[in-house]
C-alpha cells in the first residue's frame, strides 16, 4: 500500500497511558512497519459500535438499583464480534475499547473469523446475591438484544463472570427470539451446549505458547522455574497443566497475597485448598508468603502476569529476573515496561499471542454450536493446540525474519491480515 502522508503524524506517542491510546500505540506502530494506508488506520483507531445501556435492577431489599452496561463492537470485517462480558468496578468504556481491540487481532492472528468485542458492567459481583447477578445479566442482555447473535456478536466469560452467566445470557436470548440458540454466547456449561476443554483454554494456550518458546532456545518444561501472578480462571489453569507437564511453579498469588516454595509448590494442594477456602489462598500452610512485587522479581526462568493491567511498569521492569514473560493477562506490561524489558533481552509472549487459547476454543464451541455436532475434549484439544502452534510459528518466523520483537510481529500479522481484508472488501457506501 503507497502511503499518502507520513503515517509517524498518526501514530500515538508511548507517552499516553489510558488503555486505547496504548492499544493505539501498537496499532500504529504496525501501521507503520506495514506501510499501511492512513485511510485504513483511521477506521481501525475506533470501534465501529458503542452501546450504552441503562440496567435498573430489583435487589433482593426492593431498592431498585440503576446500572450502566456497556458494549464495544470493535470492527467485524472478516466475521462476527467476539469478546468477553467482564462484571469488575474498573470496568469503564475506554478500557473496554482497548480489549475490544486487542480481540480484533487476536482472532486475525490464531486465523478464526471474527473481530473484536468487549463488554461489562462496572460492579463488584461479589457485592450481589445470586438471583441479583442474574437479574442484572438478564435485564444486561435484554437491552442489548438487537446488537448480539451468533451471526452478529458473541459474548464469553470474563473477569467477573463465569458460564453461569451465559448460560442466563443464552436463555434470555432464547426467551426472546422463540427457541434455543446455543451459538449466542460461548463458555457455557456444557448441558446447554458448551464445549469440553473450554474451561482450560486460556491457561491450555499460555502453556503451548511457552512450551514452544521454550523448544526454540533448546529448552523443556521439565527444566522450567515459574512464577505466575494470579491464580484465577486463568492462572490456576496455567498452573496445573504446566505442573503436569513436569514444570516447577515455584510462586502464586491471588488478592490474599503471594506464595513462595523454592523447591516448588504443591499445585494440586493449592487448587484444593482454594477449593475449600471459598477460593482464596489466603493462610495457605505449606508455602513462604512474600508480596506480589516480590514475586514478580522472582529468579525465575518464566515469569506469567495472570492477574489485571498494568502489572510490570516502568518503575519494576528493572527488577524482572524472569528470561521469558507470557501475557496470560491483557495487557499486564505497559508501554514503557515493555521497552525496559525489550532492552534488557527479556522475551515477552504478547497477550494477543499467549492468552488466544481462550477465543481458540470459544469459536470451536460456536462452531459445535452452529452445527448441533460436539465434540470430544481430545479432539478440541487438538484442534485447538494446531492453531495455537501455527499462530506461535508464524510469530517466530516473521520475528527471526525482520529481527523484531515478538509482539510487534503478532501485531503486524494480525493488523495485517484486518488492514488486507478491509482494502479487499472496500468502504460501503
């Protein structure tokens, strides 16, 4: 593409922190080893679609509570929006934008048909009963009716959220159109049509990315020190399987704190504990209890930030022992964090690279779903462990290749590949 104007005047400076100037920071510095059309960037900088919704709410008490929920519909050029519906008071519009973004290339990177989306509500669900939450959901997909579907725009678990609320997503949506639709949510539960190997998915996919980050230097799981900030949905999941591959975890943490053992924790005695502790690690026996920054300065070959943004900064990237971070969270480094450790020769697996596993495995439920045809877990597994390998591959190549970071190949590839489908379609009217 022959540029028409300097694209460095429409590329953000690293200066700006709020979550989509950053998200456009890396747009653009794609845009820019792209040679990109400015006219295109200038359709990728924002989302296509914003939905706010008013949500007034029945508690339990009979006060009527009024909520703001929110939906960003990013760009849907090569197929229906998908992204996660997030509960988490620091929920606000311009973070969703940012992830909104980073999920349109996340899925033009692992090669699955769809474009980014994001949605949530600003509240704490640990502050609701159950049938408040599932007021809040259904009254949440009531008023966005119109702008979710399987052909238009599909909802998944989040920070906050779990398959209980879309199995309430989906049978609103159902109640509302006349019959069941299991393709207009994934990571349901598998009664209502979700898939087996979705609730691994993301942590499945941080291992694979690692382990083929690892093979590259001549390395194993089996020869791995980790430490992984949180232990949630994703964290946890990380954490068994990559124990199970023969890795020594030798920190996590969770909101209580974080837990140390040099010889390597327990990980099956973690998840019971958390189990029977309501969640939480908190006075975990068999374990040193250090602070989450001292974890994050770990020696340690695989550092894993599975917690929340803005994790490594540029005031902590300085003491980051770790050869290889894997974004299992969104976003965990900052912009100038990521340039520290850049400098510094520390690896960073992107999050649009190591955390795919999750919307990898959410577009193979909406296939099963589309098809009323499911599958067994050896077989997503599988399916979703070739597309993973591939993604990492082509990353790796394209950064041999051009002598460039990891993610500044991820993104190129998956910018790319949204910027090419856009030139092919052209602009309507």
């Amino acid at each position: 593409m022959v540029l028409s104007t300097p694209i460095t005047q429409l590329a953000p400076s690293p200066a700006y922190i709020c979550p989509h100037d950053r998200a456009c920071t890396y747009l653009g510095q794609a845009a820019i080893s792209l040679e990109m059309d400015p006219n295109i960037l200038r359709i990728l900088e924002q989302p296509r679609k914003v939905v706010t919704v008013s949500i007034p709410v029945l508690l339990d008490n009979g006060e009527v509570q009024v909520l703001a929920g929110h939906r960003v519909q990013h760009c849907d050029v090569l197929g229906p929006y998908k992204g996660g519906t997030r509960y988490h008071p620091a929920v606000t519009l311009q973070e969703l934008s940012a992830l909104a973004m980073l999920m349109t290339w996340k899925c033009a990177l692992v090669g699955i048909p769809y474009g980014g989306a994001k949605g949530g509500i600003a509240i704490d669900p640990r502050l609701y009963t159950v049938r408040e939450l599932e007021r809040i959901t259904r009254r949440y997909t009531n008023e966005l009716i119109k702008d979710i579907g399987p052909a238009i725009d599909i909802p998944a678990p989040d920070i906050g959220t779990s398959s209980q609320e879309m199995a309430w997503m989906m049978d609103t949506y159902s109640m509302n159109v006349g019959h069941a639709v299991p393709g207009v949510v994934t990571g349901k539960p598998l009664s209502i049509g979700g898939s087996k190997g979705r609730a691994m998915a993301t942590g499945r996919g941080v291992m694979i990315t690692i382990r083929e980050a690892l093979a590259e230097r001549g390395q194993t799981l089996s020869q791995t020190r980790i430490a992984i900030q949180g232990f949630g949905k994703v964290g946890a999941a990380a954490a068994a399987l990559l124990h199970e591959a023969g890795a020594k975890i030798i920190a996590v943490s969770d909101i209580s704190g974080a837990f140390f053992a040099e010889n390597g924790l327990d990980i099956p005695a973690l998840e019971g504990y958390a189990r029977e502790n309501k969640g939480s690690l908190a006075g975990f026996p068999d374990a040193e209890l250090i602070t989450n920054s001292e974890l994050l300065a770990l020696p340690c070959d695989v550092l894993i930030p599975a917690a929340l943004e803005d994790q490594i900064t540029e005031e902590n990237a300085d003491q980051v022992q770790a050869q290889i971070v894997a974004e299992a969270a969104n976003a965990p480094v900052t912009l100038m964090g990521d340039r520290l450790l850049e400098a510094r020769g520390v690896t960073v697996l992107p999050d649009i690279l190591a955390n795919a596993g999750g919307v990898v495995v959410s577009y193979l439920e909406w296939v099963q779903g589309q098809s009323y045809v499911f599958w067994d877990e050896e077989r997503v597994n599988r399916e979703m462990e070739g597309l993973m390998v591939r993604a990492y591959q082509r990353v790796s190549e394209l950064a041999q290749n051009r002598q460039i970071p990891l993610r500044q190949a991820a993104y190129m590839l998956g910018v790319g590949r949204v910027a090419e489908a856009l030139r092919d379609r052209g602009l309507y009217p």
